[in-house]
C-alpha cells in the first residue's frame, strides 16, 4: 500500500491527449521543502528561490516560470502528490518524443528530489528509489498503456536544454524492477560504413527527436549525449563509439 502526502499544486490546466509518457526529473533545488514550494507556487519571483540557477543580481521579484509535477519523491522516500493525474501538469517545457511536443499534455511527471549537476550531482538513496519504483508500478496499474517502455527522463525529451535525472540516477535498478528499460548490448556493433546515419535511425525508431540528415548535427549530439546520460553514464561526451553504438541497436531492437 503507497501512502501519498497530499500537497495541492495550482498549477495545472487540461490535458488535449491521452497518457502515454512518464517523464522523470531530478528537482535539482537545495532540499525537498524547496522543490515543493517552487512546484506549488502559482507566482513564484526569484527573490523566493534563491540558487545557482539564477545570477546574484536577479531582481527579487523577478518572476520565474510556473511549474508543477504530479508527484514528488523525496530522499526518505515518501512521495508527494500535487496534481491528479487527469490533469496536464507542467514539468517538461519545450520538448518532443516520437516526432510530437508538448509533452506535457501526455506525461505523468516525477520530480525526485536531488540537488543534481548544480549541488555536485549527489547519489539518490535507495530508499528514494524504492518508492520511485513502487510509484511507477502504481502508476501503470492505473494506466493500461503505460509500462517499461514508456518512461522516459527529462533530459530524453529535451536533450538540448535539460540534463535531469542526471547521469547518476540509476535506470538499471528500475529496469531490475520491470519499470523502466535496459538493453542487453549486441558484442559488435551493427556492420554500417555509416554509423551517422545508424545511430540517427536508432534514435529516432526509440523516440528521440532527431532528423536523418546524415551528418552530425547538433541535435543528433544532444540526443546521443541524451542516451549515454541514461545508458552509459560513465561518458558522455556524445562520440560515436563502439559501445554506444552496440546499447543503441541493441535498444532500437526492442522498439523495432
Ligand atoms: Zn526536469
């Protein structure tokens, strides 16, 4: 039985499509009190949130964006729920998957508490992941369609901008767990003289927003560097190496 600690957020509006995502976050704030006043704060200024996000001299009521998440996990693993989830709740900004946007209209957001890149990307606690696991087999017994292949991480759908859950979040035990994915990798990688263009289908036949154009562009190295946050966290640097290229069609294959 999952307890949730109800804290009401206002910040929502109508969803204009079914679920089919969940998308997770790392809150990247100083503690968990923080994040949730941010994600429930209908006006929030700067002068509120003070942090490495925002230079010193960021006048106090400059307004910040709105923001929201239907629940929030914390470090001792108890998980908050602001927003039903019938409800588009705004967490993932400007991004896309499978060639759509507007994420939000089709995801169940989870923000887990951790202060991320910018507090020196701390461990998350097994406690804390426990309860993200037992959320999200919550969540699918509510949503038929979701399940493994469906979860996704911020920094997936918008590889440009966010690099949240965070290299250090820990995809495999979830995958361990049945709730989210994790390839087997091929021992060689695919027989291509044009690992460009396999890695750019690869990518896309698993959801990521790149174009076949052939060459590297920047996209295709924000998404690549996308994927090894999440698959190999141990590099990121975005090239084109044997390993990624094995995780990746090794991936592909499952979505194929
Ligand atoms: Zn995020």
């Amino acid at each position: 039985m999952t307890r949730y600690i109800e804290r009401p957020s206002p910040n929502f509006d109508a969803r204009t499509r079914p679920i089919d995502l969940v998308v997770l976050h790392y809150t990247g704030m100083q503690d968990a009190e923080t994040a949730l006043a941010r994600l429930t704060d209908p006006a929030p200024v700067a002068g509120r949130y003070p942090g490495p996000w925002q230079s010193e001299d960021a006048p106090a009521d400059a307004p910040l964006p709105t923001v929201s998440a239907h629940y929030v996990v914390d470090e001792q693993g108890e998980i908050y729920s602001l927003v039903p989830e019938e409800h588009r709740a705004w967490h993932a900004g400007a991004s896309s998957w499978e060639g759509e946007g507007d994420i939000n209209a089709r995801a169940i957001g989870v923000e887990i508490v951790n202060g991320g890149h910018e507090f020196g990307l701390p461990d998350f606690p097994d406690a804390q992941i426990e309860a993200v696991i037992r959320l999200l087999r919550n969540i699918f017994a509510r949503w038929p369609e979701l399940g493994p292949k469906r979860v996704v991480g911020h920094s997936d759908v918008a590889p440009a901008r966010k690099v949240d859950p965070g290299e250090r979040f820990p995809w495999k035990k979830l995958a361990d767990a049945g709730v989210a994915i994790w390839p087997a990798p091929l021992d060689t990688p695919p027989d291509s003289d044009d690992p460009i263009s396999e890695v750019q289908q690869h990518l896309a036949i698993i959801g990521y927003g790149v174009k076949q154009s052939g060459f590297m562009d920047a996209e295709t190295k924000m998404a690549l560097i996308a994927f090894q946050r999440r698959f190999r966290g141990s590099d990121v640097s975005g090239a084109i190496d044997d390993e990624t290229r094995c995780l990746l069609a090794a991936l592909a294959r499952q979505f194929a």
